[in-house]
C-alpha cells in the first residue's frame, strides 16, 4: 500500500491554518471518477460557487471541474449511480439534489431533480438496488472460463415498475428516525414516501443501507449511545398503482460488547460508525465505538444458533432437530486504538465462503474483502473483514515528514494528518481519501499482499480484476495501478489465453473491452506505445467495419440464407484471388446497393479506411526484427487483414455507386488504379500472416513493391493516438506526486529537493512557470518524471512548455476530430470536447444528417475510443 500521488489545492498554506468542523465526503464511481464536497469557506473556494461538488478524473488530477449546487447547508453526503452518470447530493437539513452529465461530459452538469425531506437532516443515502449483479468466484481463480470465475446472480431489484423492471431511485434515513423512498418516474419526476422506523421515532445519529437477494432494503442504525442496541429494520417496497408503498419490519438487534464490559463502557460512549461490510451483504456488520482518545472497532454477523425449549413446547419432530433462529454474534473485536476518522467498505462482489476467508486465504486476495480504517494519528490500515487482521499500512505523519518545513510548522500542522472521509474503488485497487484541509489523496492497493506467494499469483489475481471490468463494463484504470512495468507482458498473456478459450460469440461480444484493455496495458511499458496505436486502430476499423456491414440487406428479407455481409466475410476467407474485380464477380452486388447520400456522409471513415491500408502496408519492409513497431502486429494479424480486405472489396462496389465516396489518394501516374494496388498487396501480406507461425517470411516480390509504394503514391502520415498524459504515463515508483489544482506540471518529492536545494522558495506553486530563489522564469522546465531512488533517476526525460496552449491540450491533435476523422484547424469554429485520458478532440455537436452518420456519431457519445470521459473546452483551458 502506498500513495500515488497526492493533489493540493493553489492556496493549501491557508486552508492549512484552521480546521473546519464540517467534514468532507467523497465517492468513486465505476467509471473511475472523483467526486468529494467539503466546507463552504475556504480560500480555495471561489466566491461564485455555493456549496460545490468537485470532480475530477484520477488520471489527471490537476483538472478538476467544481459546480455549483445551491444547498442550503452543508453537504453531507454524494453518492454515484450504479452506471457512473448521475451523482446524489444531500444537504444536511433534508435537501437531495440529483446530478447528470450533460451529454456524458465529465464537466458539463446539470440539476435533474430536487427534492426536499422536510427539513429532516439526512444521516445517510443510498441508491436502490436495479437488481442482478456479477460475482468475482476468488475461489476459482485459476478457471480460463468466464461464466466459472464470474458468476451471474439474480438479484431482485429493491423497487420494480409494471413487468418488473426496475425503478430508480433512493433511500434517504434521517436523524428523528424516519426514512424516505424517493422513486423515479420514467420522465425523471420524483415521488417520494415516508415512513417511522419503529413504533416512535427517535433519535439516529449513524445508519447505513444494505440489500437482500430478494430486493428487500436493511436499515442498520444506532442513536449514537454505546449503552442502546444496534437496531435493524426491513423495508418491502413495492408499487402499486404507480405509487411506491413500503412496509417496515423490524429484525434482531445486539448490544455492543464494550457496554457489557465494565472495563470499557466508561471508556468508550460515543458510537462513531456503522457499516454493512458489503452494499449487497447484510450478514455482516461493523461499528466503530470512540471515547476521548481512543476507538474500538466490533464486527458482527448473522449465525444461526438453536434455541432451548421446554419438552412440553418442543413440536413432534424426529429426534435428534432442534429449532434454529437468526441472531447476531460478535465475530472479532480490537481495542484501544486511535480515534477513528472514516471508514472504508469493499465494492467489488466477491464470492467465498467465511471458514475460507477465516483461515487467512484473503492474506494472499484481499480485494473485496478487505476494509479501509482511517485514524486520527495518519495511519491508514486495509484490515481483513472478519478478522480486522492487518494486512496493509501507511502513515501520512511520516510520509509529510519529508516535506522540507520547520518543526514549529510540522508541530502546527499535526492535526491535519488524517483523512476526514476515504472510499475504495470498484475492484478495491485504489483507494482515495481527502484530509480536513481538503488534499486529495490516491493510494495504489495491490491485489496479493502476502510476501511469499507463488509470483504468478499476483498476475491471476490482476488478470481476473481485468476480465471482471471487461464482463462488467467497469473502467480498469484503478485495476492498472497495481500492474508494474515487468507484469505487463505477462498479464496480456495470460488475458489473451483466456480470452481465446472462450466461445466465438462471446468473445465477439467483449471483443471492443479485450482490445482496450490490452491498449491501456501497453502504453504502461516504455516501448510499448507501438502495440498500444496497433490495438486502437483495431479497435477504430472493427467499429468501421461492424457499422458498414450493419448497412447491408438481403434482397429477400425471409431467405434463410446468409446475408451480404457473411457471403463477403466465406469469400474473402476462402479466396486468394488478387484481382479484385474478379473477386466481385462472385458477389451479388445487388445486395450491396445503398443510398448515395449515406455513402458521401461515411466518406471520411472511407478514407480513413484507404489511407490506413496504404500507410500499413508501406510500413511492411521494416517490420523485420522490430516487433514493437508501429503495424508489427496488425501484419501479423490475418483476422484483421482479412477485414481490412472485405473493407476495400465493399468500396469497389460503393463507388460503382457513387465514384464520390472513394478514397481519393495522390499518385505519380494517372492509370494507376489504387485500390487494386492495395488490394492486391494486402491479398499478399494475409496469405503469409495466415499460415500462424512465429516469424513471418515475407514474400521478397511483396517486400520490394511494398518499397516501392512511397514512390508509386503518397503516403499520408496518419494521426497516431496521442501520447499519454496523465498519472498512468509516468512509470510506477514509490515515491508520490505532487500536483495542483489547475497547473499541469508533475513533481516528485525528490525532485523538488534534488532542483531547488539552496533556493529560498522550495514551497513555490507547482504551476506551468517556477520562481526560483533569484526570482528568475523559467518557461521550460526539463526534469525527470519520477525518481526511483534518492539520487538515483529514472531515464525518462519530458519538457512541458509553459508558454504554449497547444502542447497542453495534446498539440497537434486539437485539430483533428478523432470520431469523424476530419481535420478542424488550428482553432476549431465550433466547441470541441477532449477526452480526459488521451487528449483526444471531437466536435461536441453532432452535425449528422444521415441516421448511418448518427449511429456513428452516437456510439462514442459516451466515452472515447480510449474508454476515457469526455469534457468540454473551454476558454480557461488556454
């Protein structure tokens, strides 16, 4: 366990010298995104913003985008919607706020809905339950089957519409004890009912929210006093007649052991926490009891235990039976630790069974089933779940010892070495948490913890994280954290084995996750940027490819024989005709007869189709010996070539259609016929890529008029996918980074010591120009991105130009739109939005006419081709 890198706000020194009694809150959604909300004073807030939420994506911590949300009091808690779209906020005196992306930008977001809870303050908030979950099976691991190591679990949804879909919404506790239903109609209007838990409403100071199989909501809460019971309650929801009704029952309740003990209930008065220690598992639960200076931490669960009846009350039964009821047992309990500030629970489904996990077998995996304890002396512990067994720890106090500051300032800000609220991540690789002088802080929490362990055991576990987020549909950046530079070539493998033992039709269904994930993976090796552009373009053409087949119709809709697009896909399987006029002649091209209009709006992912195979194949003479280079395994690839073939058979007859809507390509001599040429290479280079053997000879008559391509043509020089910028480029060390707020600039703590010893202003704005001690600028600053040990550098060297825009928003790719593959100019007429991981740029408003251009256009409405968020430009992006 360690930090990655720590992210300060650009007036950190006075936030520093006072603490706020609210606390901050924070949420990491399964798309991989920040969100935490703090005080409303503040320097570090600006005037305009009322109670803001901020939000930021983790790769790129310096750009965060804060909104305004107009509560009236204090947020007191957000909470993420299962899809990673919508966020919910509560003020602390009953007012819920529901959040969207507008049009799925990460900085873009608008008030949906707002409900207010009559004043009621609002001790916890939950999203309900939309039913069915995947299951990660940690006790089989080493399965290459899918539906074996992830498991599909029918889950009842906690609110069902008419025909049992699903309803969303929310469940709200309050401090008098009251709980609130909040349901979603389909046009987003919210109904909200309430109800009493319990015959009286009294006094809660902490609740948590969980769910059952069969969609009932479990409410734990305790009124704040370690001598009362911890209670529990069920909620039934159902709807009828378009109105939400719920029928409370109440369940066991236990008393905490250290009001038992004479020892301790004078010590510990104050009941601090209670958690379920799963969202969708109410077997077991934790509370967190404090006194003055210290904390005890008791963790409960649900066991069934016989009861001892009278023989005269005992029913006629076969001997030997005994009646059972449910009652809560006190599993595990540690003392006399220090207070606790925020506690952490698990997110990711893991299956296994409690004399396993009891045993120690989550020693070796811990991930979702493990919790995150944050203590008010800067010690953070990973504690397994049943046990409270350490199995990580790190200490804020020592690592901000490092800081070059005096000790009557250290002593002055002891106090602010703790974090005032944490969450994990999805798949419980990362783990974030904000001090009380709003810091935010990202640690890396690998998968296998245990030291001696088999060494592939760390690349299984990261491997089955992996296919879980590619079955899930979960972002893996918090997954690529704990995969070191040495593990990558390893973990490909192993995923791709995986990954080709599954059916053909499953694979086709996750083939868009593999190729993505296996991009992000290589761009973490140093020469693996190669392979990383190979697998995007894969990635661009199967999307071109799937979306120009889908244009196809049989000529008779009720023939059981194969469509246009299979009839294509045999042939160019079948054939090694180079000609490809002659290759038509076995086509019905009736079949492939389609607007002209639809054709002229596809024209530049036809062009794009053209130039790539054209830059592939000029590329095929240097591809000998140099396997990480730029098209080294798209030639080796005979699946993709042979697409890449039905591609340019598919525009030969489009443009018998219309001659528009062909490639148009430079060349030396006027009766050249291009697309022949290319064909017929291409026909060439799939023939010696389909034989399946290691290295590839290639055909010495190929070779040469591949050589001779650049001269016979011009080679367009295509837009490779821009160098990664954010956390994920900087190679792994243990030594965290600082940033700030707005400025793009990354530095390492040694690297501060290492580029300003003697200076006089070591503490100066880690921002896009540097003061030194002689006041001098420097506009650019080259330095090493990380150092691995004092003294010691890493070789990978980078200048960051301060003075040019362009450079920061991914140079020359700002003026190319990565979706439509058009040029936009140097400064773009219309708004653009940027992807937050690669810097990639794309209109923000569609200017489709065509429904074939819509479809496109719609499908990375969502995310980029990297898989990261989209965010508008704006003008303070210069």
């Amino acid at each position: 366990m360690d930090v990655v890198y720590v992210s300060e706000w650009e007036k950190q020194d006075q936030v520093r010298s006072y603490i706020l009694p609210t606390p901050y809150v924070c949420s990491w959604s399964c798309r991989n995104v920040l969100a935490f909300a703090g005080p409303v004073q503040g320097p570090w807030s600006d005037a305009s913003l009322v109670r803001p939420i901020h939000v930021v994506d983790p790769d790129r911590p310096w750009d965060v985008h804060s909104f305004c949300t107009q509560h009236g009091e204090d947020i007191v808690a957000l909470e993420w919607d299962p899809s990673g779209t919508q966020l919910l906020s509560a003020g602390r005196f009953g007012e819920v706020k529901l959040w969207s992306m507008k049009d799925y930008l990460v900085n873009d977001w608008h008030l949906v809905t707002s409900v207010d809870l009559d004043g009621e303050e609002i001790v916890t908030l939950q999203w309900l339950h939309v039913g069915g979950r995947l299951t990660l099976n940690n006790m089989n691991m080493n399965s290459t089957v899918f539906n074996e190591k992830i498991t599909h679990q029918s889950y009842a949804p906690s609110l069902s519409e008419f025909g049992g879909k699903a309803c969303n919404g929310w469940v709200a506790v309050t401090a008098t004890g009251m709980v609130y239903i909040t349901a979603l109609s389909k046009d987003g209007t919210p109904t909200t009912v309430s109800e009493c838990l319990g015959n009286v409403r009294s006094r809660v100071v902490v609740a948590d929210a969980a769910f059952t199989v069969k969609g009932f909501v479990i409410i734990a809460l305790s009124d704040g006093n370690s001598m009362s019971p911890v209670k529990f309650y069920k909620l039934k929801l159902s709807n009828v007649n378009e109105k939400c009704t719920m029928h409370i029952e109440p369940l066991p309740s236990f008393f905490l052991r250290c009001a038992v003990d004479p020892n301790k209930k004078e010590k510990y008065t104050n009941v601090t926490h209670v958690k379920f220690e799963h969202r969708e598992g109410v077997e077991q639960v934790v509370v967190v009891v404090s006194g003055t200076n210290s904390s005890t931490i008791e963790v409960w669960g649900l066991r069934n235990e016989p009861v001892t009846l009278h023989k005269i009350f005992q029913p006629q039964a076969p001997a030997g039976k005994q009646p059972m009821a449910v009652k809560w047992g006190s599993l595990t309990t540690i003392a006399d630790r220090p207070l606790v500030t925020a506690l952490a629970v698990p997110k990711l489904p893991v299956q296994s069974s409690n004399l396993v996990e009891s045993k120690g077998y989550d020693t070796k995996f811990f991930n979702g089933s493990a919790l995150a304890i944050a203590f008010q002396d800067g010690n953070i512990h990973l504690v397994q779940r049943l046990t409270l067994h350490t199995l990580a720890m790190f200490s804020l106090d020592s690592w901000q010892r490092g800081l070059d500051e005096t000790s009557a300032k250290r002593q002055r800000l002891s106090a602010f070495r703790f974090l005032s609220c944490c969450e994990l991540s999805g798949t419980c690789c990362g783990l974030m948490g904000v001090d009380p002088g709003g810091r935010l802080y990202v640690f890396r929490l690998t998968p296998s913890l245990t030291q001696n362990v088999d060494p592939v055991l760390p690349i299984r576990h990261v491997v089955s994280l992996l296919e879980y987020c590619m079955l899930s549909g979960w972002d893996c950046w918090d997954v690529l954290l704990v995969v070191g530079p040495g593990m990558v070539e390893s973990v490909i493998d192993k995923l791709t084995d995986n990954y080709c033992q599954q059916n053909p039709a499953l694979q086709q269904i996750h083939l868009t996750r593999f190729v993505a994930i296996k991009a992000a993976l290589y761009r973490l090796t140093n020469n693996g940027g190669g392979k990383s552009a190979d697998c995007y373009a894969k990635l661009l053409l199967n999307a071109i490819s799937s979306s120009l087949k889908a244009l196809l119709r049989p000529t008779q809709l009720g023939s059981q024989d194969r469509g246009p697009a299979e009839k294509l896909a045999v042939l160019c399987s079948k054939s090694t005709e180079t000609d490809l006029d002659k290759v038509m002649i076995n086509l019905e091209t009736k079949e492939f007869v389609i607007e002209p209009a639809t054709l002229q709006s596809l024209q530049q992912l036809i062009q794009w189709v053209g130039d790539f195979t054209l830059y592939l194949l000029s590329l095929l003479p240097t591809q000998q010996g140099m396997p990480n280079r730029v098209g080294s395994t798209l030639l080796r690839d005979a699946q993709f070539l042979q697409m890449l073939r039905e591609l340019l058979v598919m525009v030969r007859i489009w443009g018998l259609i219309k001659s528009s809507c062909l490639p148009v390509f430079t060349a030396t001599s006027d009766n050249l016929d291009s697309l022949q040429l290319l064909f017929k290479l291409l026909t060439k280079a799939w023939m010696c890529a389909k034989e399946e053997r290691l290295s590839i000879d290639w055909d010495d008559s190929l070779v040469d008029e591949c050589c001779l391509l650049p001269s016979r043509m011009m080679v367009p020089n295509l837009d490779s996918p821009p160098p990664a910028e954010g956390i994920m480029a900087r190679p792994q060390s243990k030594q965290p980074i600082l940033v700030q707020v707005g400025k793009y600039v990354i530095i390492t703590l040694w690297i501060l010591r290492i580029l300003f010893k003697g200076t006089q202003n070591l503490k100066c704005p880690f921002g896009r120009s540097f003061w030194l001690g002689s006041r001098e600028r420097v506009n650019n600053l080259t330095f090493p991105i990380l150092c691995s040990a004092p003294g010691q550098t890493t070789s990978h060297m980078m200048s960051y130009p301060s003075s040019d825009p362009m450079w920061r928003s991914g140079g020359e790719h700002l003026s190319h739109d990565i979706v439509r593959r058009v040029h936009l100019g140097v400064s773009p007429a219309e708004d653009v939005k940027q992807c937050s991981r690669c810097s990639s740029t794309s209109l923000l408003k569609s200017f489709a006419k065509t429904s074939a251009q819509k479809a496109w256009d719609q499908r990375w409405a969502r995310q980029c081709l990297c898989g990261g968020q989209w965010r508008k430009v704006t003008e303070d992006d210069d």
